[in-house]
C-alpha cells in the first residue's frame, strides 16, 4: 500500500506527529512532495502565525511576503497574533484580505498615532474581511480602536464573535474596563466604590 492511498486524516496525523518539535522545519519539505502533502503540510506550517518581535522586523517582513500576488500561504492561517505590532492600519487591512480563513486575531496593544496608512473605521473592516472570524483580542489598543464609540459598536452587531477588549472608564479616563464574557467589568476604582466625582 502506498503512502498517499492512505485516507487524508491519517495521512495528516501521520504528517503531523512526524513534524513536532525539532522537526517542524521539515514541514517546508512535505510541502514539496505532492498536492495533497503541500495542504497538509501548508495547514500545519501556517495555521498558527505570531508576528510579534522586539525589533519589529518579522511583522514588515510577514506583510510583505503574505501581500505578494500570487502568495497562497494566507489561505492557511486560521490563527493570527499582531499584538504591539507597528505596522501602519492600511497594511493590517492587507494582510487581513490576504488571510481570509482567520478564526481567531489578537490586535493586542495596538497604538497607532500618525495619519499616514490610517483607515477610516479599521475595527468595522474586520468582520466583512474575515468572514470566519470567532475570536476577536483588541485589549489594551483602545486608544486607536474606540474613536466614535467603535467598539460597542461591533459589539453590538456581532453577537456570535466572542471579543475581548478594554476601553477607558467613562468615570475616570485614567482606568480602563474590560470586557469578556459579552459584558464590560467595573474598573479597579469603580469596582471598589472609591471613585468621588
């Protein structure tokens, strides 16, 4: 019996269990044996992405390779981390029609302070690019997210993606509320009942 005859589910185990740890570089080379590896192997190599680096050099060079014509390699991310990412609003918008399968995004600590790359509504944009979308991370980036009350915005209209996110108390702008579970928490001081107006 030959390799590829086997049923595509235990050909993916087999794939996968053959590729943790040290040997998950080996991916690239499974990727050039045959279509159906290259699936296999692409889904593996690519379906989990973090951008994050200190020097933010991998993030410019992740958005140049996934925005290339004819790069594939973005059909492939389920899972994608920007968080602290430097990259201007127009270029997350790229790498966002490049990757239209993702399931989960975290725009973490996201701060944007320059017009040059901005986008009118960003935070609107990502539902209708990411039609798959479950998991939405903007916490700590609210300062670029909530101009015109953005954020309850797409809270409100779509129920079914589970959102984390933080924004500043409408008590006192120095402390920040967070919100999880489809409802926002007290901050510190609220919560505590010490705030005097």
């Amino acid at each position: 019996m030959e390799i590829n005859s086997l049923p595509i589910e235990l050909l993916e185990k087999i794939i996968k269990s053959a590729s943790e740890g040290k040997y998950k570089q080996d991916l690239r080379e499974y990727a050039l044996v045959c279509r159906t590896w290259a699936v296999i192997a692409n889904s593996l190599l690519w379906g989990e992405v973090d951008l994050y680096s200190h020097n933010h050099r991998k993030e410019f060079r992740m958005y140049k390779h996934l925005t290339i014509s004819g790069t594939v390699c973005g059909k492939y991310i389920r899972k994608l981390k920007m968080d602290e990412a430097r990259l201007w609003p127009i270029c997350i918008v790229k790498i966002l029609r490049a990757c239209p399968n993702i399931q989960e995004l975290s725009i973490a600590s996201y701060h944007y302070y320059d017009k040059r790359g901005d986008v009118r509504d960003l935070l609107s944009d990502i539902p209708r690019l990411l039609p798959n979308l479950q998991k939405l991370d903007i916490r700590f980036s609210q300062d670029y997210f909530d101009k015109n009350n953005s954020i309850e915005k797409l809270i409100e209209s779509n129920k079914n993606l589970q959102i984390t996110a933080t924004r500043r108390c409408k008590k006192n702008n120095n402390y920040i509320e967070h919100y999880q579970d489809r409802k926002w928490l007290d901050c510190c001081i609220c919560k505590t009942g010490r705030y005097s107006e």
